[in-house]
C-alpha cells in the first residue's frame, strides 16, 4: 500500500523539526507522499534554540543551521503564532490530519518545594532565561537588584543563569541579546553568584564545554572550595565514574584546577563561586531573601548523598532555582501530573487504561521529561515516527473528517478567527529585518568595537507585523 498522509506537529523546536525531517524522509523512500505542518505558538520557529539556550553560546546555536536547512526545503510547511487549544482545538486538527504529533517541549520550572521559595527575590531559572533570550511573552524588565545570588542546580542552565549573571553586559554584545536585556544587565550590582549541587565534583550534570567557558569570561574568577573537595573524597561510585567517563575526568581536571591556596588573591571584579555537597534546605527572610540555609551533605558510595547535621547560612538577596524544567499540559490530551509528560509508549499517545489513543503522538521532553541534550531528539523522534509510519502501514489511523486535500482549508479556519498566523516566508523576512539590526548597530564608545550578527526583535506584535509583512515580498 502506497502511503499518503497529512500530519500536523506541534512544536516548531529542534523535536518537531526533526520529527517532521524524519517523517518526510520515511515516506518519501517508501515511495509514498506525505503532507506536514509545523504549529508553533511564537512568531518564530526554533523553540528551545531561540529561546532556551544562552545567547552566548553560538556553538550550540549553530545547529539552527541545519534546522534552517530542514525547513528551507520546502518538505515542511511553518504556521506561526498559533496556539493550540485556543486557536485551534486539538480536535480540530484530528479532523484534518490522519495523525498529530505533540513535541512542546518543556517550558516551566520544576519546584523547590523549600520554606520561603516564595519570598519575593526567589525566581525560577526558566523564567530569567526566557527573559534574557527575548521570549516575547515575559516582562521586559527583570528585577537585577542583588549584589550577592544563589543559583541552585549543578545542571547546564544552572550554569548558563550563573554566567550571565555574572558576566560584564559589554562581553553579550557579540550575540543576539536584546537591547533592553543589555540595559537591564548594565543596571545589575551583582559582585558574587554561588552555584549550589547537592552531589559532589564528581557527579556534576555539566558538559564539559559548558564547565570550561566559565574560566573564560572575562573579569570574573571562578572560586571553588577545599572544604567540598575534602568531603568528596574516597567517593567508590565518584572514582568509577571517573574511570569509565571521559567527559567526567575532563571536568573533574577543570574543577581541580580552579583550586587555590588559601591565601590565593582575586582581582577580578565579580566572582563565581561554585559549591558542591550542599542541600538546600530553607530561603531564610522577612520580606525578601537574605540568605539561604543549606545542609552540608556527604557521598553515599552509590551515588546519592545524605546529610551530614551540619548547617551553614549563605547571605544572598536573590535565588534563582535551577532543579529542571517540567512540561505543561495540552487540552484535549492525556497528561501524566507527576511526570510532567504525555503519556506513551515509544511515542504512541495512551489513555488512562494504556489504550493507545490512535493517530497522537508525542516525541522530544513532552514525550520522555526534560532530559538529554538537544541532539537526543533526533532517536527520540526516529522512534515515534518509525511508529507512525507503521501504523499507517497497518491501516490503523483514524481517517481525516475534513477535506483539506489542498492544504488551504487551515488557512481559511485561522483567518475566519483572525488568527495571525506567520509562515516560512514571514520568519525569512524577520530573519533578514534581525540581522539588518545587527549591521546597523553603533556600540558605545566605551564597549570598544562590537561586531553584532542580529539584534533579536522581541514584541510578538512586532515580530508578527514585520513577519506578516515581508512574507509577501519574500520570494
């Protein structure tokens, strides 16, 4: 049987693009046809890539490269500024594609369920990162009033919060941040930002890459303590770890390195201290944070840690909680609450009884949890649309109710709600109206000279004017 399906994705993030690169690839060399959109609620495609990642790590934005290939080819048709569930029902979409992909990532912050997380100065880590990469549905102002900050997380966007925090606005200019993330990052008094993981060194969640750039930023030493060495010491799992993984022993060098003597002398102007073996306990204050309370913990053996009685008080007026990001439900699919997922097996979409509800699917942190690096996905969506395409074979997806052979008839359902959606043609044009910013831009003296690629537009009006716009002069 020749195959001939139209699917709908939703997500336009690393997850989707690839789901839908995979599906197209799939179909095509079994001879068949097959029909994609990419929904994404932004203006802009990209997901985690424009707005996930620090601006200042242009090795890993590099990938939009291949993303942009992806999407240039024609194979997947972009529908922009798009909400599903208030746009457009799921239901809708079930009417109109023999199959739906959810691949919406995951966008919140887990909780740090502490006495006084929720003292004004206490903020979670998603919510700043969508602040300083320009999310066009945040404030655009953040409250940078502490001079001295806890992060707390050993993960990557630990790391990331903790960089930019403590980095000169002046060393930004080279990336796409924006310019009222600049001005607000100008304002910051900070002089010290403490990273806190509950594991030792050697059981940090950190790249090597990620780990190295921090001795790296200009005017800010990196302090690590002895005292956390110490306690880490004859750690069994810590030295298997450290045998068997090389990305481990790289970083384990790093971290050993950044170690001084005692009466070691540091000139920069702001410091990163990292601290490991410390629980988190309590966010101490009246009205703001003014510290936090931190249980001193020890290794296990096995990998975990347990606390040790021992106590100590870090004085801070900010904390940004770093422990994970969750996913958030849609309307119309099953969500598991403690997982922060669709449910499914191998992307299949189930029900409460583990029915496989047919023709859903899921792929990316919507489908698995928030784990892995960008490039993970890419098995991830081979496995969900390998499934896909053999229930197609099998003849066992629902039938599309609504006849939209020439692929217009969504256009004409999003007009009649005024929806305004953007498309391939439109993101071109805003891509282009980006980088015209970043040749344009005249830094101030005392910056020096700055070479700036794109300035990133940040209103989703503007973004949707200039999109909407240049997509009928984009040829």
């Amino acid at each position: 049987m020749t195959l001939s399906l139209r699917v709908a994705i939703i997500g336009a993030g690393p997850a989707g693009i690839y789901a839908g690169n995979i599906l197209n690839r799939q179909v095509t060399e079994a001879g068949g046809e097959v029909a994609i959109d990419l929904y994404e609620s932004l203006p802009a495609p990209y997901g985690l890539i424009r707005y996930g990642v620090a601006p200042d790590h242009p090795r890993i934005k590099g990938i939009v490269n291949s993303l942009h290939e992806m999407l240039d080819a024609g194979t997947i048709r972009l529908i922009g500024n798009v909400e599903v569930g208030r746009d457009v029902t799921v239901a809708e979409l079930q009417e109109r594609y023999d199959a739906v992909i959810f691949a919406t990532g995951a966008l919140r912050d887990a909780p740090l369920n502490i006495p006084g997380i929720d003292l004004p100065g206490s903020y979670g880590a998603a919510d700043f990162v969508a602040w300083y990469d320009g999310h066009p549905d945040v404030p655009r102002t953040w409250p940078l009033e502490a001079q001295s900050i806890a992060v707390i997380g050993n993960g990557n966007v630990a790391l990331d919060v903790a960089r930019v925090l403590a980095k000169h606005p002046k060393d930004l200019l080279s990336t796409d941040v924006p310019a009222n993330v600049v001005e607000g990052l100008e304002a910051s008094p900070v002089t010290d930002v403490h990273v806190f993981g509950r594991r030792g060194p050697g059981h940090v969640k950190f790249t090597p890459i990620e780990l190295r750039e921090l001795g790296e930023v200009p005017d800010v030493d990196v302090i690590v303590y002895d005292a956390d060495f110490e306690r880490a010491a004859n750690d069994p799992h810590a030295e298997q770890l450290f045998a068997s993984n090389n990305q481990v022993k790289v970083m384990t060098r790093t971290l050993n390195g950044w170690r001084k003597p005692a009466d070691h002398e540091y000139t920069a102007s702001r410091r990163l201290h990292l601290h490991f073996l410390h629980a988190p306990v309590e966010v101490l204050g009246t009205d703001a944070v003014e510290a936090v309370r931190f249980e001193l913990t020890r290794p296990v053996g096995d990998g975990s840690v347990e606390g040790t009685g021992e106590f100590t008080d870090i004085p801070v007026q900010a904390i940004y909680r770093a422990v994970g990001y969750a996913s958030s439900p849609v309307d119309g699919v099953p969500f598991d609450e403690r997982k922060a997922v669709i449910p499914n097996e191998g992307g299949r979409v189930v029900d409460a009884s583990g029915a496989h509800l047919p023709g859903v699917y899921a792929t990316g942190w919507i489908k698995r949890g928030p784990v892995g690096l960008i490039g993970h996905t890419k098995g991830d969506a081979l496995e969900t649309i390998t499934n896909l395409v053999a229930d197609a074979a099998a003849g066992s997806l629902p039938a599309a109710l609504v006849d939209a052979a020439d692929g217009e008839e969504i256009f004409a359902l999003l007009d009649s709600r005024d929806v305004a959606y953007t498309t391939w043609n439109g993101w071109l044009a805003l891509d282009a109206h980006e980088r015209a910013l970043g040749e344009a831009f005249e830094a101030p003296e005392h910056y020096g000279d700055v070479v700036r690629e794109r300035v990133k537009v940040v209103a989703r009006d503007e973004q949707v004017g200039i999109s909407r716009d240049g997509a009928l002069v984009v040829s």
